[in-house]
C-alpha cells in the first residue's frame, strides 16, 4: 500500500491537469485527506490571491520533501 498523505503535505503533479492549467511539476498543498489516502484534495495556487482546489488520486502527485535537519554545532 501506498504512503498515507497528510493535510499540508506539499505536493507535485506527475500528470498535467490541462482542464485548469496545470502542469507536470505543479506543487499544491494537501487540504484533505479521503478516506485513508483514497484521493486528496489539493490546493494550486496560480496567481496572488489565485488558487484551485482539486480531487486528486494519489498516482498523480509525489510528496516533496525538504531538506534533512543540520545538527546543531
């Protein structure tokens, strides 16, 4: 079974979503999780003040990760 997402997991799209402009690479933000990871709603933003929500399955995003934590010196 596939990773579980979590609300305000940054994602890509690895498939473009034409019908609103969205391409590969797109990055979203998680804002719902449904059932266990069935499907996410995403939201894209795509101007200032500008975004869409969208259903996405999970076979069409990657979660990004960042950058490992630096041990404190």
């Amino acid at each position: 079974m596939a990773e579980v997402l979590n609300d305000l997991d940054v994602v890509a799209l690895l498939t473009p979503v034409p019908d609103h402009g969205l391409g590969v690479g797109q990055t979203g933000t998680i804002v719902y999780v449904h059932r266990g990871g069935e499907a996410y709603e995403v939201e894209f933003p795509l101007a200032p003040r500008r975004s869409v929500v969208l259903t996405i399955k999970p076979e069409q995003i990657i979660t990004l990760k960042g950058l490992p934590v630096a041990p404190a010196v």
